[in-house]
C-alpha cells in the first residue's frame, strides 16, 4: 500500500459562507464536471463508501493529518463536520475535488472532500444536513473524534445514519465504564482503540495454549488499549483474569502471570488503523464481547 | 376533426436539425400562474435561443389579471431571468417578446372567448400562423372544462389544434372518465396532450435507451435475474404554499397516480415493436394492467412530524399553513406491487414516495439476484452487495453499477464497487428541461412522452383500490419525523421479504 501513496496533484476547489446545503450539491456536481472536462474523458467515477467524519475543534488538526495520510486508498467521498455549537446560526463550507495520481500508470484516483463548518443550531441538525450529501447505495463510515455523546439525541441521529461507526476510545475520559453504553445494535462498531491491540493479541495468541490458563494480566500502556486487552482475553477465555494497570502513552510491555511477552514488531500509523477500520464491513462479536467483557 | 398527416420539410434534411415545428400559436391559459412563470415561459426562451421554434410563431397568454401586452411581457421577462437555464440574451428575448400577446379573460364570460378567437385571427393575419394552435392548459382543474368547451366549439376549419392538459388528470376513476369524455366530445385523443413532466427527462427517456438500445440488458432484465425493483420519488419540500390542492389529493394523487407509476410502466414494460406513441403507450398500459391490488399490509402511509431539513427545523404536516390541524393527508407512500405476467411473476417493486425526506432523489434500483456460487470463502466477500443498477432521474441524472471487485493487494478479498456514470459530463452539452422537451414534442404532434387516456385510468383504478382499503383503518399520524426516510412501516414492508431499501 504504502509503495502507491503519493499527495494530490490536481485541485478544483468551491467554498462559500452562510450556504444552503443545496449550493453544497450543487458545488459537487459542477467541480466533477469541471474535471472530468479537463480529464478529456468520459465521466466516469468509481466509489466505495462515504466518508464522514464528526470533528469537535480540539481535534481539527489530528483528524486533518488523518485523513491526508489515507491518501487514494479508499476512493470516497469525505465529509469532515467541525461543529461550531457556540456561533451564529450557519454553514460555511468547502468542498475539494482531489485526484491521486498512481505510480508508473495513466490513471487517478478522485476523492472529494467536503468540509462543513455547523455552527449555532445546524451542530444539532447533523444528519439532515448530511443526508443529501451522501453517495447514493454506498456504504456510509462515521469517525467520531473524542467521545461520542451516546444515548443523547444529537449523538444518537449521526449513529443512525451510518453504517459504521468509528471512534478512537483512547480519546475518551470515561473507560472503562463507558463501553458498556456502545450501541452495538445500532451500526456496526470499529474502534481504533482496538485495532492498536491487535499486533499484541497476535503475541499472545501464539502463547496457546498455555495462556489458556491465565489468572493475571499486567499490562504498561493506555487505559483503554489495557482494557480491551483484558477483556479480550476474560471473554475469548471464558475466565476471571486480574488486571494490572502502568499508565503509558502506547502499549510497551504485557506479562502473563508474571512472564513478560515479546514486543510486536508493527507499529502501524493512524492513516493506517483508520484505513483497516474502513476495510471492515460487518459486525466484529470479537471486540464486542471483549469491549462488554472489559467493564469487569 | 382529423389532423393532416404533416409534411417533413425537404430543407432540413442533412442540416442536423431534423425537428423545427410548423408555424403555430401557441396560446397559455393560467399565464399569470405559477407554472407559466416558473416552467412555460423560461422554456420558451430556452427553445427560442436554441432556434427550435418556427420562425413563424406566436405566444398569447391568457388569465383574468388585468395586464397590458407589455405588462405581460415584462412578466415573462422577470420570469425568464429568474428561473431559465441560461444566460439571459436580449435579441432571443426580443425575438420571443415581439411575439408575445396577452388577454385578460375570465373563462366563464363567452364573450372574452370571442374575443380571444378575434385575436387569434389577427395573429394569423399578421405572422401567418395558418390556424395552428397549441393550447395550454395551465390553469386549475375546475377551470378545465369550460375552456375545453369554448375552444372546442370555436375550432377553425384550418389548421391543427393541440391541447397540452396538465395534471391532475382527475381525482379519481370516475372523475379521469368524466374528463376524458369531455375531451373527446371536441378533440380526438391524436389531438390532447396530456403532460407528466417526469417523461420530458432525459434519464427517465434514458432507461428505454438503456434497456432496449443495449443488447446486454434486456436478456436478464426479468424475474430470473432481477431479485426486485425499488424506486423511490422523495421530496424534502413540504406543501409550499399549495396546501389547498395537496389536502385533497395526498401523495397518492400528486405522484403516486402519475409520476411513480409511470417509472414503474416504463422500467417494466416489453419492449415495443417501435419508438412511435402508439406503441410506446401500448406497452406502457399492459405493465399497468398486470399489476395487482396490493394488499392492504403491502401498503404504507404516513405523514410527516416536526424535525429538520438541511440543517432547518421544519413543522410537523398539520401546522403548516392551510392544513387542518387533524388532517388526515398522507405525505408519504410505500407500496410493494406485483406485475403479474411472464417477466416480472413474484419480483416485487417496492415504491416509496414521499414529502420531507431525507434527500431530494428520484432513483429507480434494480437489485439482481446474487451470484449463484460464488466460488471464495465467505470472510472475502462479508462486504458484497448483490449487483445493483441504480437509474437516477435527480438530482444528478446518470447511472450507477454496483459490482464487486478484488481489493488491490495480498489474497483474494471482493468488495463493492460503485461505477458511476453522469450524463452530463459525458455529451459536453447540457440536459434539456423536461418542459422544453414536451413544449417541442407537443408542436411537433409527437405524444409519446404524453399519457394517453386509458394509461391514466389503469392509474385511477389501482389508486382507487388502495384508496378504498384506507377507508378501514386510521393511522395515528404524524409518524414519521420530517428529514428521515418516513415511518417505520415501510422499513418493514421491505424487512418482512428479507430485503431493505437503500439506506441512502
Ligand atoms: N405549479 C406547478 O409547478 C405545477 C406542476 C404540475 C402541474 N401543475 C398544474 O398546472 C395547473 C396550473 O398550476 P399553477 O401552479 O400555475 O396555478 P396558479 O398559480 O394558481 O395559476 C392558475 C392560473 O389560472 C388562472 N385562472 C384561474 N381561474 C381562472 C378563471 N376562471 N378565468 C381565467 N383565468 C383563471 C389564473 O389567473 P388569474 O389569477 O390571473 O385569473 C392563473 O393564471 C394546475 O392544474 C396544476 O395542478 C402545476
């Protein structure tokens, strides 16, 4: 994957304050004409998913670096909402036509991104604001940066309109405890969170079948990362483990019972978790009974 | 009575521009109106700076507001600036304003007919139109049948006539009969041109392209292929203003009869013997014959709550302006139909209208039924969705495949992969408005993108029959919340056969 990454060549670009979400649609459609006239070819486009993501201000700048690492690597159009709660009531938007050009072939890869300032009482109205903007029949991705306000109305609506929902449980206050709020029978879950325990699941995995009678884990590494962990490994079991917990930026070091495991070697970017997380379709009971199973 | 068989003309032959109509007048009843203004006049303008208007041509708008030639015409003005497609060009405007004429008249008072007739002679004198006419109908349903009336009765023994008559075509069966009759009493069916602007599109003409132009369509284009059919005509407009009209008639009425039956007709139909009305119609009224009554639990209802729309809080149904606070109006539709004949034996079409939807989107979808083996584990295709071909009238008209193909990169791992395909980009010229397409089509005497009689009372008589199934039940309206995809009864219809709209 990483042999084709390249930044975008070729920009059209729209923007606009205080717009209707019809001037939005608009927009797309003209800039893909535009291009496609400039491209001298038919116009032609291939796509998988929406790409939305949900951006509180305190994580504009991560999620921007995010989301230019991912690259040509899935096709899509991305919608990046920066609520603005506190504002007059509005939208200000922008909206990019990207096109990636692939190493040694005639050929781009086009991403549009649309980004949408909600400010004042638009925060509130999320989905229908992005209900039009959707590609149509396609699969729709929700990152969710921070803590996602589960069970309340506005955090609820967003849910409902995608397909999987993705977040990063390391950026929330309250874990353990909040995992068991997650709304599995909603949209499917993906946590990053989760994805960065798997170079460590792999580890202790080859340790079967004696891990099979673990009583204790001792884990030096994030809270949530720690969490999941352990309750992974009481589900997958079907046993009481006992936690240890050495707060740490990253996962460093795990014992079994007193005996330390080998470090993995990966250490993947977050352009590349969130990537996996949008290779997943379906449910993944997995994390799901460790996540129910990491409470206690 | 009967039309002169017209007489192509020998010049336009190799010059690329094969439908230039005859010589004719073409008179707007309801020209102060909202579609005048909105639709009929900006695509005059449209028409006139294409050149597809005869050079000999007259426009007479007719409506009781009390306005001068000139009044009228800066009207149309305002109109053509506000709503045309294209750039406003001053010497196309008056080329079409020299041409314009207006009267004020009150259809019941005959005499103004008189003097309607009058004018009209004039005009012929003048910038020798021949005695053709097209009328237009602009006007609200109880207007309809004396002006059907005066003009039939005030033919001229030359030249053609050709009445354009907009919806609604009736209120229900017996009305749609009665209407017919009244019609047929002054003017042959070759002669009325009934207008259902969903036709005048290019995607909707498309899918006949699509269908019968492609010789890889059409073979599993049938039960043995096709899992099912949806389609959808969402609005996420609320009544604007024509509360009045829409209390009585209800989606059912307002698109359900016309619109979205028509989509059904022509994505169901046989292919016809040839692209001429007559047998484009036939094929079009077979389809609708062959559905059946849909049960009454294969049809959902529902009426919009309050919520929000782009971002705006919206009211519920019954407190916007005109409605009564209990109404009983239905705002939305889902129906699963059945077309019973070799083609389409059990394949459902699922059909959902609506007000204060999600989205704007009209889209026909064609699910096909899933490979039969496919031959890779399961874990590599968890994410494949069968193949799905999605017509999209609006608001981008194009088509879209979904197909699932191998994701680049270490073992064998399938997911889906929209194609998608505007038209747009893809001829470099820009799409025609459906009314300026029916205007020309209507001048020519080409009614093929117009209903004929018996297509809409096979409409009447299926709407009829759900209809009479409401009488029995009373849903607690509102039920669904404006700005979602509308109760949660039409997600059912759809889940109850193991299936599901497209959620987006
Ligand atoms: N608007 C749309 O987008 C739309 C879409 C589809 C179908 N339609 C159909 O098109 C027709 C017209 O719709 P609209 O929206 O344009 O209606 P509208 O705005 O109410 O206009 C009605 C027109 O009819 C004239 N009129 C009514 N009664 C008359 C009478 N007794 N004598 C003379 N003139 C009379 C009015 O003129 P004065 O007030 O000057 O007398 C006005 O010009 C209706 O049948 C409607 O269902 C409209």
């Amino acid at each position: 994957m990483a042999a084709t990454l390249s930044t975008a060549v070729h920009t059209v670009e729209w923007s606009g304050e205080d717009v209707e979400v019809g001037d939005v649609v608009r927009a797309l459609c003209q800039l893909r004409e535009e291009s496609a006239h400039e491209a001298e070819g038919p116009n032609l486009r291939t796509s998988v998913m929406t790409h939305l993501a949900w951006v509180p201000s305190e994580w504009e700048e991560a999620a921007v670096g995010t989301l230019a690492g991912l690259g040509e690597r899935h096709p899509s159009r991305g919608i990046l909402l920066f609520p603005e709660p506190d504002g007059d009531d509005g939208i200000d938007a922008k909206v990019s036509m990207l096109a990636f050009p692939l190493r040694e072939q005639r050929r781009h890869i086009a991403a549009e991104v649309v980004e949408l300032r909600l400010r004042g009482q638009t925060s509130r109205a999320a989905p229908s604001i992005v209900n039009p903007l959707l590609v149509p029949g396609l699969p729709v991705f929700l990152r969710w940066r921070g803590r996602p306000p589960f069970g309340d109305h506005e955090g609820d609506q967003l849910i409902d309109v995608c397909d999987r929902l993705i977040y990063d449980s390391n950026e929330w206050p309250d874990v353990p405890q909040v995992y068991a709020e997650l709304p599995f029978d909603r949209a499917a879950c993906s946590d990053i969170a989760w994805r960065r325990t798997e170079p460590w699941r792999g580890v202790l995995a080859r340790l079967w079948p004696d891990v099979g009678e673990a009583r204790s884990l001792r884990v030096r590494g994030p809270l949530a990362e720690t969490s999941l962990l352990v309750g992974w490994l009481r589900s997958r079991l079907e046993r009481e483990v006992e936690l240890e917990h050495d707060d740490a930026d990253e996962l460093t070091e795990i014992d079994v019972d007193g005996h330390a495991c080998a470090a993995p070697r990966e250490h993947p970017s977050s352009s590349d978790l969130l990537s996996a997380e949008l290779d997943q379709f379906g449910r993944d009971s997995v994390y799901e009974a460790a996540a129910r199973r990491a409470v206690g | 009575m009967t039309e002169a068989p017209a007489v192509e003309n020998p010049l336009l032959e190799g010059l690329g521009q094969r439908r230039t109509p005859e010589p004719c007048v073409l008179v707007v009843f309801g020209a102060s109106g909202d579609l005048t203004h909105r639709k009929i006049i900006p695509a005059l303008y449209a028409l006139a700076l294409r050149k597809l208007l005869p050079e000999k041509f007259a426009i007479v708008g007719a409506a009781r507001s009390e306005w001068t030639d000139d009044e009228f015409r800066d009207q149309m003005e305002h109109a053509v600036r506000e709503f045309g497609r294209d750039d406003f060009k001053q010497d196309v405007w008056d080329w079409l304003a020299q041409a314009t004429r207006y009267i004020s008249l009150d259809f019941a008072d005959e005499t103004k007919e008189n003097d309607l007739a009058g004018l009209l002679n004039e005009i012929d004198e003048e910038r020798g139109t021949r005695g053709n006419r097209v009328y237009y109908l602009a006007v609200p349903p109880q207007a309809m049948p004396t002006i059907v009336r005066e003009v039939g009765e005030r033919r001229k023994s030359e030249g053609w006539v050709r009445l354009i008559v907009e919806k609604p075509f009736g209120h229900d069966l017996a009305s749609a009969r009665e209407l017919t009759a009244l019609l047929s009493e002054h003017f042959t069916e070759e002669e009325v041109f009934r207008i259902d602007h969903y036709l005048g599109k290019e995607t909707v003409q498309n899918m006949l392209a699509l269908r019968f132009a492609n010789g890889i369509f059409e073979p599993i284009w049938n039960r043995q292929f096709v899992d099912h059919i949806q389609i959808t005509v969402a609005e996420t407009l609320g009544v604007e203003g024509r509360a009045a009209y829409y209390e009585h008639s209800g989606a059912i009425r307002d698109i359900f009869q016309n619109h979205a039956l028509q989509l059904v007709a022509l994505t169901a139909m046989e292919p016809p013997i040839d692209f001429t009305a007559e047998s484009v119609r036939n094929e079009k009224v077979k389809v609708l014959k062959a559905i059946r009554t849909p049960a009454p639990e294969h049809v959902v209802r529902g009426q919009y709550g309050p919520g929000y729309i782009e971002g705006k809080e919206v009211p519920l149904y019954r407190e916007e302006e005109g409605v009564d606070p209990a109404s009983m109006t239905e705002t939305f539709v889902a129906a699963k139909l059945l077309v019973d004949n070799w083609r389409w034996a059990d394949t459902p079409i699922y059909l959902r209208i609506g007000k204060r939807l999600a989205r704007r989107e009209t889209t026909i979808g064609i699910q096909f039924k899933r490979a039969p083996h496919p031959p890779f584990e399961d874990a590599t295709t968890e994410e494949l969705q069968p193949n799905m071909l999605l017509v999209h009238v609006q608001p981008d008209e194009g088509v879209s495949l979904a197909i699932g193909a191998k994701v680049p990169g270490q073992g064998m791992r399938i997911r889906t992969v929209h194609m998608d395909f505007l038209y747009g980009g893809a001829f470099r010229t820009e799409l025609p408005e459906a009314y300026e397409r029916l205007l020309l089509d209507a001048m020519l005497g080409d009614q093929t993108l117009f209903t004929r009689s018996d297509e809409v009372e096979e409409q009447w008589a299926l709407v009829d029959a759900i209809v009479s199934g409401w009488a029995r039940d009373r849903p607690a309206f509102p039920n669904y919340a404006a700005g979602t995809w509308g109760p949660a009864g039409s997600d059912e219809l759809t889940r109850r056969d193991g299936r599901a709209w497209l959620r987006h």
